[in-house]
C-alpha cells in the first residue's frame, strides 16, 4: 500500500481512524472544531488526566455523527524534544494501533507537525512520521497459513495525509518504503527459497530503462579468476551466480559501484557454525538484498546517476567438495589467500567482487554492505552499522546520509598494524585475524584486494536482522542501507543541481 497526500479537512475525508497528533502538555487549541462535530469527546479525555499527549501515548475512541468511526489521540511528547526518530516512532505507534483495531483507512492530520522549524532533517515532520508508520506496517506473512493467524492478517488498505504541503517528496518516500519491503521480503525468504539462482532470477526481474542485469555462471567466474568467491561455493549444490547489474542514467560520469554480501546461507563451511549460531543465516544475502533494492528504487525513479551493483552469490556449505581450513586460493587480483577457517567466507567472495568491477569498471568509488562479522555486534550491539574504508570523504557522505535516515553508522579505525593480523606463514595473506579486532580485521582483509579506488565498507552483521523489535521494525530483515545509500544518492544529485 502507498500513502497518499489529500488537501482535504479531516472532518472531510471519509476513514475507518482519524489520527490526531499531540505535543504535550496536550490541549484544545488545534482541534477544538473537529471536537465540536464529536461532542467535545476530545476535551473530556483531556479534562480527564487520562490524557497527557506523553510520548508513544494513545487514546482511541469510537465516534459517530461524522466521516471517520475512530480518533486516534496520539502523544508526540514535548516540542522542544521532538526529533525525526521520534516522528518515525510516533507513525508507527499510531499505524499499529489503527491496525489492532481492524481499521482499513486511516487519516492523518499533521496540523501539530506541520512546521518544517522544528525537526532537523532534509523534508518536513509529516514526512518522518509517514516514513515510520509505513515501515512498521511490514510482515512476513508467506507461510502463515493456520486460521488464528489469517485473522490477525487484517491489513491496512489506504493511509491518507491530510496536507496542503505542494511539493511533499511522496513518492520518495512510497519508493524507499517499497524497495525496503522488498529487500526485507528477500532476506526474510527461508534459504531454499532464496538460493544463488532464486537470486538471479530476481536481479533480472528488476527492468528498466537504462538497466542491464548480466549473471556470470561459475565457469565464466573461473575465467576470470575469481578463486576466492569460488572456493566458498565448493562445498554447495547450489550453482554459484555472479550477479551483475548496470544501471547508466548518468551520461559519462564514472559509476559508484555497491557490492552486496550474498550468501544465500551460511552453514559456516566445514568451519561449522554450532546450532544456534546457524539458525538466523538465511540473512547473509541482506548486502545483496539491499544492494537490488537500491536499482529497483534507482531505476523506478529514472535518476541521472552511473550505478554498478554485484552480487557474488553463493551458499556457505560443508561437503567431501568443499574448501578445507589450510587451503590456498588465489583471487582475481592475483593475491593468494591461506583459508584458514572457512566461516570468514564473505570476505573471501567480496574481495573478488570488488576486484572484478574496479578491473571492470573503474569505478569512482566503492561501497560495500555486508553482515561480515558477528563481532559488529559484540562492538556496537544492534544499534548501528560499522563503517571503515580508505577514503574520509566518502565515509563523511554516508555519515551524513545516515543521520538523515536513522540507519546509524559508527566508523571503526583501519590502522596500519591490523596488517600484521592477517600474516599468513604460506600466502600473501590469511583470511582470519585471531579472536581480538574481528570487526577490524576483516574490513582490513578487504582493504588489502582494493588498492587506491575510494572505498567504504558498511558491516551490517547487527542490524540487518533483528532478534528483537524496533518501533518500526518487527523481528526480522530490516533492509538497513537501503534508504541509507538512496539518501546518498539523493544528496550527491541535490548538491549537482545547485551547483
Ligand atoms: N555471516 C557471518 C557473520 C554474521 C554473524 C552475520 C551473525 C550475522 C549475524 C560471517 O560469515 C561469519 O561467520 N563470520 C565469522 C568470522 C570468523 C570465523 C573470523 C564470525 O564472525 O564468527
Ligand atoms: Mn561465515
Ligand atoms: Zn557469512
């Protein structure tokens, strides 16, 4: 579902709930005429005490006499405190509850959250709240299937903004929230559902003008000599596929290149992972669901940019196939590698994907996404993306996209002595970096394949699936990077135009 934007009275449009936004201490002053029409029901609460409009507060009320069945009284907490985030939390609190009620359209008013002054953000406040109601909406209904969960399935049919605001980014906001349902549907999909094929199948069903999606099939990878990505995919059944995509909506400028993690699962290799760290792993393609996600948003909205995505798609399996702990492989730049624990198995396929599209394509700049390392959360918790690259300006871009989006990134040092971390006895380099600086030391093994290209890498290990809810997040994928690098996108195009 997409949310519109009506310039229509909310005692005008007809809806199942009608929301109605609070700062606090909460007062009549805003909505003493739609009070009128409903018996100064609103005022009573009010008078009440019940009511105090304190953050994530919720009054619901069933009216009559008037085009909507529901109010929603929503509490925002202080003005002076009001954030985006809290706008964003605030929609999803409100578009919930509708839901819990079986509404099936739902209106807001934004007269109390209609003044661009008070968040600090690139669009108005309405916009924030819109973008937290729509991204809580999301479940992961496929396999669903007995009666008492159908009848919790209700979902909502229309969400209707009532604005004046002419030039509300609205489908801005509908692309980011589709392409991260997307991304999350992908990353959701139980592992034999989403294999390195499924994948591909995916990639090209994403079409558009100005987009070629091209998918190398292993021997064309053993061509190139991507022995690393390989070596992961010996142990599976599953045919590897190198996932390519071109989007050229931006003349001659040189590509931004997004490489995207995509191991459809990860077992850990003959390094097997125990049980209960295997059990989340169908989330280890959430770079490459991300990475798609972006060229479905970016080709749906024809923008003038140069994009190259890869995915170097593959399962992380154990078999009498697969890659043993001691073996030596050589990557596509030429650099040997002493695989010494095969459940450091995304480094070894991202090197070869970064590599092959900076011979390829020599990019401008290169940014990775991927759930690298389960010390990003051991760092950091759930509460944000590590970063690292070569490059502080490129970092300073994804930065401030970040705080633009809320999908918090927090840069981690590459000094120069993690290079002796990674020393290995036989090749030029192994693939783990011992138990200390894991987050580091893998972005380290991947500084080492990049050379001068500006680079950054985003270890999404901790937030690209959660164990436990966020205010707009349900358990599960959240597609983190996704509105991340499309705000980056949206900055880099902002800043061509005024300049
Ligand atoms: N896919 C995992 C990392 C991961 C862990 C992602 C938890 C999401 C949640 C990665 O391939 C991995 O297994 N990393 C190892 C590296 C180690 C063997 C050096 C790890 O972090 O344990
Ligand atoms: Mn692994
Ligand atoms: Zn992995």
């Amino acid at each position: 579902m997409e949310i519109k934007i009506k310039d229509a009275g909310e005692t005008e449009y007809k809806s199942d709930c009608l929301v109605l936004p609070f700062f606090e201490p909460a007062g009549m002053e805003l909505y003493g005429d739609i009070d009128g029409k409903i018996d100064g029901l609103i005022q009573k609460v009010i008078h009440s005490g019940e009511f105090k409009a304190k953050e994530g507060q919720i009054v619901l009320l069933y009216v009559t006499g008037v085009v909507f069945d529901r109010v929603l009284l929503l509490g925002l907490g202080k003005k002076t405190d009001i954030t985006a985030e809290k706008l964003r939390r605030a929609g999803a609190k409100a578009f919930l509850r509708a839901r819990e009620s079986k509404t099936e359209t739902v209106t807001v008013s934004v007269r109390a959250i209609s003044e661009t002054f008070i968040v600090q953000g690139v669009f108005s406040p309405s916009y924030y709240f819109a973008e937290g109601a729509m991204l809580s909406l999301y479940r992961y209904l496929k396999y669903k299937k007995s009666d008492e969960d159908k009848q919790d399935e209700k979902e909502l049919k229309e969400a209707v903004l009532l604005s004046k605001e002419v030039d509300f980014p609205i489908q801005w906001l509908n692309v980011n929230v589709s392409a991260s349902t997307f991304a999350r549907d992908l990353v959701n999909s139980p592992s034999k559902d989403m294999t390195p094929s499924t994948l591909a199948e995916v990639a090209k069903s994403i079409t558009g003008k100005n987009l070629k999606v091209k998918i190398l099939e292993q021997k064309e990878s053993e061509k190139e000599g991507m022995w690393s990505y390989l070596a992961v995919a010996k142990g599976s059944t599953e045919p590897p596929k190198f996932i390519l995509l071109e989007y050229s909506g931006g003349g001659k400028s040189k590509p931004l290149a997004i490489v995207g993690k995509a191991i459809t699962f990860d077992s850990g290799g003959l390094s097997l992972k125990p049980a209960d760290s295997m059990e989340d792993m169908k989330q280890d393609m959430a770079g490459g669901a991300a990475t798609l996600a972006i060229f479905k948003a970016v080709s749906s909205l024809k923008l003038p940019v140069n994009l190259i995505g890869v995915l170097p798609a593959t399962e992380n399996m154990p078999s009498g196939h697969a890659i043993r702990p001691g073996d030596v492989v050589t990557a596509i730049t030429g650099k040997t590698i002493e695989i010494l624990n095969t459940d450091a198995e995304g480094r070894l396929a991202l090197v070869d994907a970064i590599g092959y599209v900076i011979k390829h394509y020599k990019p401008e700049a290169v940014i990775d996404m991927a759930t690298l390392t389960g010390a990003c959360s051991i760092a950091l918790g759930n509460e944000a993306v590590a970063m690292m690259g070569n490059d502080d300006k490129l970092m300073d871009e994804v930065r401030e996209a970040a705080g633009e989006t809320f999908e918090r990134v927090w840069q981690m040092p590459l000094y120069e002595e993690f290079k002796e971390y990674l020393k290995s006895e036989v090749a030029d380099i192994k693939n783990i970096g011992g138990r200390t600086g894991g987050l580091i030391t893998a972005a380290y093994f991947i500084k080492e394949f990049v050379g001068d290209t500006p680079w950054v890498h985003l270890d999404i290990a901790s937030t690209a699936f959660l164990a436990k809810p966020k205010p707009y997040f349900v358990k599960g994928a959240t597609a983190v990077g996704v509105r991340l690098l499309l705000e980056l996108i949206r900055k880099r195009l902002e800043k061509a135009k005024k300049a």
